[in-house]
C-alpha cells in the first residue's frame, strides 16, 4: 500500500485517538499538578454587654470568586502524588526507620490508603485473570464438544453474567450471600454457627469480590474461545489422530497454541479491566475490607461540598502506569513472537 494512501487510511483512527486518549489524558496529567483553593476564612469580633467574642465563617462570595479566578486550583506540583493519600513517601520513609521488622514494616504500609487499595487491587487482577482465561477455555471446550441442539441453550444461559449489568450483578450476590439470604442461611447451617457473615471478615470479603470477579468475567473468555475453537483446522486434528496422540495430546499440542493469540487477547483484556475493579466494590459495600485505586477515585470524586479532582487525577495517572506495566510484558512476548514469525 502506498504512504500517501496509508496515510488517509489511518487518519481518521489517529485523529479519533488524539482526542479521545491522548487529549484527556494530558488533561487529567495537568490537573494532578494542582490542588483545591482552600476556603476563605473571615474573623469576626462581636462585642455586647458581657463583653467581646469572635467568630469565625466561610466567605462564599470570597471563595467562588477565587476558584473563578484560578479553575484548576493551587499548582502543587508533584506533592500530590507524594503526600499521604497516595505514594506517601515521607511515611514509608518514617515506618523504614522506625519498624524492626520487614513484617512490621509491611503492616505499616499496607495501612497506608493508596497501598491499601494497590494491595487488592493487584490480588483481584492476578487471581482473577488466570482463573477467567482457564474457566472459560474449559467452559469452550465443553460446549464444543455438545450436540447441536444443546449448543444454543447452553451458550445462552452461559453469557448471562456478562450481560447482566456489572452492578447489578454484584448487588444480587450481595442480597444472596447475606445472613436473610440463600447462600448466607446456607452456610450458616452447614457450619452451625448463627453468627457466621461473609460480609464482616476481610478475608471472605476479598473472596466473595474475586468469586464474582471470575463469574461475570468468564463468559468473555468463554465465546472467544469458543469462536476460536471453531477455526482449528481439522486436518491437523486428524492427523493427530492417525499418528496415535490421545485427546489430551491434541488439546495441548494442537489446540492451544492454534488459541495463543487469544489468550494473549484476553489476557490483555483481562489486566486492564480487574486492575480498574470497581463495581464489586460498591455493590457489595464492601469499602471497609477491600478498597481499589478506582474506588479511590470514586470516592474523591463523590464529596457533594469538595471535589478532589486533583487526588483524583493523580490517582488516574497512578493506575494507568500500573496498567501500562502489567501490560509491558504481554506485549514484550507479542512482539517477540511476531519477529519471529516474521524471520
């Protein structure tokens, strides 16, 4: 294909990525640099018959004008990403020095907010993904191996969970595993205890979210698979046969490297939808046992007085480079695996 015609082939896709990526992002860059006018202060000493006193309010009129005045809001630079709420450098500095253990220390700085919602932020995208991409290769090759007539009904009802709205979802397994609810009563008698709840222990609350991670996520992986599984070329199947390789042998050797480009695809899917987990999180009101970089932006975002946009949009940048590096290695294997192919 010639450059010029390359060129205008591919302008309207760059032209539609300049201003739907790159353009906000920049922006959501600029506005971490900055942080909220504080309100203005105004002291006012009213004296009576038993004497003086002050008070202190808020100048609204003095406030708005100054947040007219400058939008974005104070420059502050890169402190935003270092203060507490997020990369906490002088308090991990300060738990480093002070800590006598490496245990002690981690326990510090797992208590700190950002490494808080990065701790399950990383747990949920590193158990989920693999469990979607198995779950939905397994569920493919059941299906495919069906009779045609229970293809349909059995793909149907599986893609129910991707269809249902993610918080939705989560909100009918939080109703079911709660204490009046089917699994919640269910547990309760086969443990005997009245007082058991998956909703007040961290630990089950971590597993509840993972549960219902790989439920909705699974049906994806699933009809890839399936759609993939449709183009294994027969012959090569065949002759597999014909040279004696059970089916185990054909499903390794044959199908699943026929399936690596999808489960590259789906792994890539996979890591930038669980690293920005956030749904479970709030179906399940589940904040006080697990927190996510994206529930911290939520949570910035959802002050009815003050908006922390430039948390916020600190917080954004931090997970696009936690997105951009878990990403780094698949892609590194794509391109290796592409020049190789090539040579």
């Amino acid at each position: 294909m010639p450059h010029r015609t390359f060129f205008w082939f591919m302008l309207p896709s760059l032209v539609s990525m300049i201003l739907l990526i790159a353009v906000p992002i920049v922006s959501v860059l600029v506005q971490s640099l900055y942080i909220e006018h504080e309100q203005v202060v105004v002291t006012i000493e009213s004296c009576g018959p038993f004497g003086c006193k002050q008070e202190t309010s808020i100048d609204l009129e003095a406030t708005a004008k100054l947040r007219e005045a400058e939008p974005l809001g104070r420059f502050n630079g890169l402190g935003t990403y270092f203060n507490r709420n997020h990369l906490a450098t002088e308090e991990i500095a300060a738990a480093w020095s002070n800590s006598g253990s490496l245990k002690a220390f981690l326990v510090q700085v797992l208590n700190l907010p950002f490494y808080k919602a990065l701790s399950f932020t990383l747990t949920y995208t590193f158990l989920v993904t693999p469990l979607v991409i198995l779950l939905g290769f397994f569920i493919a090759l059941g299906v495919n191996s069906l009779s045609s007539w229970l293809k349909g009904p059995t793909i149907f009802v599986s893609l129910l969970p991707m269809i249902v709205t993610p918080l939705i979802g989560s909100l009918i397994l939080f109703w079911m595993i709660d204490a009046r609810g089917i699994l919640g009563a269910f547990l309760q008698r086969l443990f005997d205890d009245p007082e058991l709840s998956l909703k007040a222990s961290p630990a089950l609350t971590w597993v509840m979210l993972i549960v219902y991670g790989v439920w909705h996520s699974a049906p994806f992986a699933f009809i890839v698979f399936y759609a993939g599984l449709q183009t294994v070329p027969e012959e090569t199947l065949e002759a597999a046969m014909i040279d004696g390789a059970t089916r185990g042998q054909r499903l390794r050797h044959v199908v699943v490297p026929h399936l690596m480009p999808l489960v590259v695809f789906i792994t890539l899917m996979q890591l930038m939808d669980n690293f920005r987990v956030l749904e479970p999180i709030v179906g399940f009101s589940a904040s006080a046992n697990a927190t996510s970089l994206s529930w911290i932006i939520f949570n910035d975002l959802r002050g009815q007085d003050v908006q922390l946009f430039g948390s916020a949009a600190a917080t954004s940048m931090l997970t696009i480079l936690g997105v951009s590096i878990l990403m780094t290695p698949v892609l590194i294997r794509t391109w290796r695996d592409f020049h190789r192919k090539v040579a």
